[in-house]
C-alpha cells in the first residue's frame, strides 16, 4: 500500500521531514482511524502540505501503535519520541495538553525521504477534511491535467 500525509501547512512539518529534523510522524486519535493497523515497514509514505501539491516521499521504516493512552502514557510517548517527532522540548507541554485525553498514537519511523516532481491529487471519495488516505497506488489519487490527456 502507499499513503498520503497531508499536513498541517503553518506548522512547517514537511521542511522539518525534508531537513531531518522529523524522522517520526506521530497520529494521535480519540477513535481508531486511518492509518492504524493499515500501514507497515517498507510501505511509502506521500507528504504535502494542505492546498500544495504532493512534494515528497518516505519510506516507512519501522511502525509503533500504542492503544489505551492515559495522560501520563501520553507524557512518557512526548518524552521519549518527542524529538524524534520534531518537537521542541519547550513544546512538549503543549501537545502534552493537546493530546493528554487521545486514546490511541501511532508513530511512523520514517527513512530515504526524497522530494519528488510535484503533483496534485484528487480526493474524490476521501472526504474533504481526510489527512490521511491510503491507496494500492498513489497514481489513483493523481489530478489529470487537460493537457496531459493528449
């Protein structure tokens, strides 16, 4: 399977994947969703900010899912992988509060990031507010310009 991560554009995160700063992409959810349990090692990872076109590519190199979170989990998560993640450590408190009450986080240890020729998608079918799509092949959600058809 390949994956699509889009992120949050004023929050910076796909300079940060790109410059290596973020090698982990944490989700954290209050009810399971997309990717939890639908994404593994060796599986490609597409990353754009929100209204930008696709811009680059990582490989999954290791996947961590923890369930049943309290406050305190969540802390020793932040702690440990925090960095990792491309958080400040002045920051932690912040999404600590931000995240003290989710129930489930899963880390994506990413690798081999790449930029790649920039694309734009199409999200029929995914809901418009979907940060996350999983797809067999990431051509399915390519946008098909007018002059490519010829």
């Amino acid at each position: 399977m390949e994956h699509l991560a889009i992120m949050k554009k004023s929050w910076g995160l796909t300079d940060k994947i790109l410059n290596g700063q973020k090698k982990i992409e944490s989700c954290w959810y209050s009810l399971k969703c997309q990717p939890w349990g639908n994404i593994k090692k060796g599986e490609m990872v597409y990353f754009k900010d929100s209204g930008e076109p696709v811009r680059l590519r990582a490989e999954v190199s290791r996947v961590k899912q923890f369930a049943d979170l309290t406050p305190q989990k969540v802390k020793d998560i932040l702690s440990k992988y925090g960095q990792a993640d491309g958080l400040e450590a002045v920051k932690i408190p912040e999404f600590w509060a931000r995240f003290k009450n989710k129930k489930y986080c899963l880390l994506i240890f990413l690798k081999n990031v790449i930029k790649v020729k920039p694309f734009e998608i199409n999200k029929t079918g995914f809901g418009t507010m979907a940060a996350w799509i999983t797809v067999p092949d990431i051509a399915k959600l390519k946008k098909i310009n007018k002059r490519d058809k010829k």
